[in-house]
C-alpha cells in the first residue's frame, strides 16, 4: 500500500468516526426530541394530560429518568421499550435540548 493510499484511507477513517450530531447538538436535540411529540404532544404538552410536561425541565432530572427506563430501573410501559434505541450520547442531546427549550403554559 503506497504512503498515499494510507493517508487517504486515514482521512476517511477519522471523518466516519465523527458522529453526525457531533457539528450541531441543538438540531441533533431537536430532531431526535420530534419523535416524542407522538406522545408528549408537539410542544412536549400533550393534549390529554396524560403526560408530564417535558420542555423547561432540569437536564439532570430527565437524563436521570431516561436512563433509569433505559437501564430498566423505572417500570414503564413504553419508555423502557423505547428507551433501549438511543445511545447514551443521544439522550445527552434530548436531555439538554429539552432544558433549554421554554416550559410551554399549561393547557
Ligand atoms: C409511544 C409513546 C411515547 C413516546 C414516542 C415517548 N414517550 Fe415518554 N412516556 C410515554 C409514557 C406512556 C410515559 C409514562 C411511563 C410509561 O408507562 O412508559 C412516558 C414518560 C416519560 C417521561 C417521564 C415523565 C415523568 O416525569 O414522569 C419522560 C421524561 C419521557 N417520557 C420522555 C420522553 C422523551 C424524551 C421521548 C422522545 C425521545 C419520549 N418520552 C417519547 C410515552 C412515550
């Protein structure tokens, strides 16, 4: 393999190992966070009460829960599920996404 190739095949390497989300975290947050609005509505209200609002609320707080129906420590009926697809670097992201979002008037 000449020098160049090596190089080459260098370059390629590192720039696949760059996640996605790694250039922007607030549109990486906000398009993983649009999958939630199914449920938790699309201001992260949802229309039935159901469910606790989520924009506003402490990073920590949220990252804790999500982890914890993750790891499944906290009995859920979907969250669990749902939950075992996000790594825990896209958690971070909806986890942060959500504190900085503004907390919604209740409806
Ligand atoms: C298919 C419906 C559905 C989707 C999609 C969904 N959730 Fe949930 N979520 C629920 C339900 C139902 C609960 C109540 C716990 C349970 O039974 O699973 C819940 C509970 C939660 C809670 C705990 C609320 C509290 O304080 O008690 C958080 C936080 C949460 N969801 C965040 C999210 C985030 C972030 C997403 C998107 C990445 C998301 N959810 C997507 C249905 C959903």
């Amino acid at each position: 393999m000449s020098s160049i190739t090596r190089i080459g095949l260098l370059v390629a390497c590192t720039f696949a190992a760059v996640p996605a989300f790694a250039a922007d975290p607030v549109t990486s947050g906000m398009r993983l966070v649009a999958t939630c609005a199914n449920c938790h509505g699309t201001d992260g209200v949802s229309a039935n009460g159901e469910f606790e609002t989520l924009p506003g609320r402490s990073k920590v707080e949220l990252l804790a829960k999500l982890h914890a129906y993750r790891d499944g420590n906290l009995p859920s009926t979907i969250m669990q599920q749902l939950m075992k697809g996000y790594s825990a670097e896209e958690l971070e992201l909806i986890a942060a996404y959500l504190e900085n979002e503004p907390r919604p008037r209740k409806k």
